[in-house]
C-alpha cells in the first residue's frame, strides 16, 4: 500500500511502499477513505524538540481518519465489514486504574495512533476494536475524517458549564476553532475569540463568534473588561498554550469563574497562583476524548445539524501531495485550515 513515512530523524517525510497491516485479535482494518492533518503531524513533520524525543522513525504517522472497515479480527464482536467509522487515538491498556475507573483517555500506558504506532497516512490503518467509532455513512469522509479533534473541543466545551454564560476561547487552531463552533451548540451567551495568525482570523469570521480579537494588536484583557462591565468572561477555554494566552486568560476570567486548560505549552509556563487563589478561579485540564461520552456527543451534534464543520475544512490533497500541505502549515505562516488528504 502507499503510505507516508516518517523516514528518518530529520525534517520532511516519504510517500513509501509498505504492506498492509493485518487485522490480528481485537484489531480492525480500516481502508482510509480520507485523513487529515493534526497540529501533531506537523510537528512530527518538522522534526522539532518534540518530535526528536517522542518519534521513533521509521514509522507511518498520521492519526485522524475515517474508513471503510474490510477486515476484522477473530477477537472483534461489535464491528463488521462495510461499518464506516471515525477512530479515537487514545489506544488503552484495559489494565490499569484508569482504564478500569472509566478513564481510558488518560490510561497510565497509553499509546496513541501514529505516534506510539503505525498510523493513518495510508491506504490501510489497522487499530484496535475499542477505537473504531462507528459514525453516520451519510457524512462525507472528509467530515467523518475531523472527528478526533472536534472531538477535544466538545470534551473541552462539556467540561467547562458553558450554557448562558460570557465564554473567552484563546487560539485559533482548528480546535480553538472547533471550540467556537461547540460552545454555540451548547448555548454559550457571548463568544469572545482570540486568535494570532491572518488566515486563522480570517476562517474564525466565518464562525460568527460575538467578538474576535487579534492577540498581536489588541490589549484583549483589557477589551474582554470593557465589554462585561468590568467583571470578565465566565468561562475562559484557554486553546493555544500560548503563556501570554494563560495570562489573559488568568486576568480576563470573572472571580469564581473557570478557566479550562487544553493548550499544551511547549515549555513551563510562570504563574501566580495568589491570583488564581484570590479571584477562586476553578481550573480543569482537559486531554483527548472523554472514552466514551465525548463520541455520543460528537454523534449528537452531528446528526442534530447543531453544527457545520466544513467550512474548517479549507484544503484537501492526494496523500502523495503532503509536501504541499505541510507547506500550507508552516508554523511561521499558517495558510489553511485543516487539510484532509485522499489516499
Ligand atoms: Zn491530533
Ligand atoms: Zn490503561
């Protein structure tokens, strides 16, 4: 099968012959009908500090997808040949405290897909049964192929108690951007966006936030105070891990309000917790899916058609064509969306 390789430890990658995985146990096989480009890739692509300490090459990377299952394993009972799935990432131990509480997302010995794993840039991924979410045939695969990272901004919004309330969201990558469209769905009375990058501003528009700030030329603390009579946002969903976002976040968030963590800083972030203490600010940290009532709230929303993705989908391209879209995503100069790639 063709399939995009993380080759070797430097920059870039390679479109590869290599054979198709097999659907052992509890393992399914997928055909990948579409696949898109997380922020991780990228990394990955890029080969920077993270990636050189996490990434094994050679590996195939790519962990965002949606397929056509043609084989199951002799351990699967609940997926069949001919389901069109989504896939979570998080692959669980089913061992360990968490997974046994009821929280698989943050298994102690998690692997994730096309980080830990061979992954979805290709014709054929293979993952585990407890992985394939079964969704709605009727999407298009490129919808279906988004699922994953729409999938953090709904466990990111339902955590956070958005209903009626003043919500700051902080970030415009795709789940910043998600997030807009999420904390609409679930009934949030004004929507503050900050973002950083032209194109990102630009795409956020299009989410028809209630205020869209631009973090490089606006004092947004000050701004969020302006517009809430100075008391600031109920909810800040802090979606960059940007430490100047923390900060505004920290400051721009009414006391006894909540401010809820998925950005993941690149390096230590200083704060001061006096103030965090003395305004009562509830923090929640968020990672991945919620395994599993994240994913029947991503169906809901779905199929309710509370929520249009597509206009976050602003590129699709061959797999073959990944050069062209990595540099559509240079960090420095940001031109796209999220990308989908066609196998
Ligand atoms: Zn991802
Ligand atoms: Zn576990």
């Amino acid at each position: 099968m063709k399939a995009f390789q993380k080759h070797d430890r430097v920059r870039g990658g390679k479109l590869i012959d290599a054979p198709i995985p097999k659907a052992d146990g509890d393992y399914v096989l997928c055909k990948v009908l579409a696949t898109s480009i997380c922020g991780t890739d990228v990394h990955i692509y890029n080969w920077d500090a993270w990636a050189q300490k996490r990434i094994k090459p050679p590996m195939i990377f790519g962990h965002e997808f949606s397929g056509e299952v043609i084989e199951v394993g002799p351990n699967v009972k609940n997926i069949k040949v001919g389901d069109r799935v989504s896939a979570e990432t998080h692959i669980p131990c089913h061992n360990c405290k968490q997974c046994k509480n009821g929280k698989m997302h943050i298994c102690k010995n998690l692997k994730i897909l096309g980080v830990d794993t061979n992954g979805c840039f290709a014709e054929y991924v293979a993952v585990p049964e407890i992985c394939c979410i079964k969704t709605d045939a009727k999407l298009p695969p490129e919808i279906l192929s988004v699922l994953e990272p729409f999938g953090n901004a709904v466990h990111t919004v339902s955590r956070s108690n958005v209903k009626d309330k003043d919500v700051a969201i902080m970030g415009d990558g795709p789940i910043g951007l998600f997030a807009v469209i999420v904390a609409k769905a679930f009934g949030a009375r004004r929507i503050f966006a900050v973002g950083a990058q032209d194109y990102r501003l630009k795409l956020m528009k299009k989410l028809n936030p209630d205020y869209i700030f631009d973090a490089r030329k606006e004092d947004v603390t000050k701004e969020i105070m302006a517009l809430t009579n100075g008391d600031g946002v109920d909810v800040t969903l802090e979606m960059s891990g940007s430490s100047a976002a923390i900060y505004t976040g920290i400051k721009s968030t009414t006391p006894g309000g909540t401010l809820t963590l998925f950005g993941i800083p690149s390096k230590p972030v200083e704060i001061d917790l006096a103030e965090l203490i003395f305004k009562e600010i509830q923090i929640t940290s968020i990672v991945g899916r919620h395994m599993f009532d994240t994913w029947i709230q991503v169906n809901e929303l779905l199929n309710s058609g509370k929520v249009d993705l597509s206009p976050l989908i602003t590129h699709t391209f061959p797999l073959a064509k990944m050069d062209d879209a990595m540099e559509l995503l240079r960090p420095d100069n940001i031109q796209a969306g999220k990308i989908v790639l066609k196998p």
